[in-house]
C-alpha cells in the first residue's frame, strides 16, 4: 500500500482518432544517471471518455487479395459505451532528471486478417519491435517515421518474424502496408516507460511511476 497517490494533469485533446502527436521533444525524457526503482512507485490510471456522434466504420474493398479473410470493416473511432479505444497516453512532463533502461523483451505487431493488430502501439528507443504475419498472405511493413530510419520490408506468408528498433524517441507517427493499402498502424517511441494505451472500455494504466506531479497527454 503506498501513502501517496500520483497527481497527474490531464490535457486530454484528441487530435486523431489514434491520439494526438504533439511533436518529438515530447516524447523525450530528461538525461541524467539511470533511474532505479525505490519501492514507493505508484500507477496512473483513467478512462477515455467520448462525446459526440460516433464515425461509421469505414468499408473496406479487400478484392486485391482473395486471401484476406475477416470483416471487410475498419473502426476509425472504436466507442463502446461512450469510452473510447486506442488512445495513447504518455507523461509529457514531471519526470526526474535520470535515463531509464531500455527493455529487451520485444513489442509485437502482427498482421491479421490484413489488419495491424495492435492498430496503436508504444516503445521505447531501441526496444525490439517483433513483426508477425498470422496470414496466410504477403505484407509489406513500411513505417513512416520522420525522425527514425524508414524501411519497407517485405514479409511472405509464413515467414518469421521480423525485428527492427526506433533509436530516437519520436512522436506517434503512421505504418502502412503497400501492398494493402487499407491497413493502417500508428507506433509512438518515447525514452521512458511510462506510457498506455485505452483498452476497449477506455481505460488506460500508467505503470510504476515514482512519486511527482505529471502532465499527461495524449
């Protein structure tokens, strides 16, 4: 049980049906000696709420490839009971001056029924991103970073997984697929942990944050 609670500001300002990219220098976190637990960490946590007519599904023409199977359907604003799924959160401001170790377990992105699943995802600078193909299809993987390195790898049916690393923190930007231009992805990389992302009742939790006041963001 901890005897403090987290205070956090929110500044919940959708800019995009995926969250709002704000700019590079906020996804960054101060440099400093590396941050170590203490025990007294807390978690963030709140629900997305949404107001206001609900976009219809977009429909999807997936004749270029009979091997794309699911709901020809997408989502652009996925509600459920007025709370709203895929947005990103991350603390803006508040943190200590320190540098915070970078994981080694991989973040997944795979490709399902010629969709990106997850549609919205965080990492931080040099995590390792493991790309899947669940199809039985080839993809094409092709992020659009403005301040990391672009590829475009191609991704056959069956073939393994693919790994890359972002090296620098970078607001949420998008991924395509060229060969299905339908499917659409968006991956934000931050120097620190602290970040979430609203599950499909709007709720999102910020874990094992040391004690402070902190600007939130979406």
């Amino acid at each position: 049980m901890f005897s403090w609670r987290v205070i956090a500001v929110f500044l919940l300002v959708l800019a995009s049906a995926f969250g709002a990219a704000c700019g590079k220098e906020e996804t960054a976190a101060p440099a400093g000696p590396l941050w170590k637990p203490s025990g007294n960490e807390g978690n963030i946590a709140g629900v997305i709420n949404f107001t206001g007519a609900v976009p219809a599904p977009s429909k999807l023409d997936m004749t270029s490839d009979s091997k794309c199977e699911g709901e020809n359907f997408l989502d652009d604003v996925v509600v459920k009971d007025g709370k709203l799924q895929n947005v990103f959160v991350f603390v803006k401001s508040g943190l200590p001056q320190a540098a915070f170790e970078t994981p080694t377990d991989a973040v997944a992105l795979d490709q399902k029924g010629c969709r990106y699943v997850p549609r919205v995802l965080g990492i931080q600078a040099g995590q390792p991103l493991k790309i899947v193909n669940s199809d039985q299809t080839n993809h094409n993987i092709h992020p659009l970073p403005r301040v990391n390195r672009e590829f475009d790898d191609s991704q056959m049916a069956g073939q393994g997984p693919i790994t890359r690393k972002f090296k620098h923190p970078e607001a949420i930007f998008p991924v395509k697929c060229n060969t299905h231009t339908w499917m659409r992805a968006h991956i934000a990389v931050l120097a620190h942990p602290f970040f979430a992302i609203s599950d499909s009742n709007g709720a999102f939790t910020i874990k094992d944050v040391p004690p402070g006041q902190y600007t939130l963001v979406t």
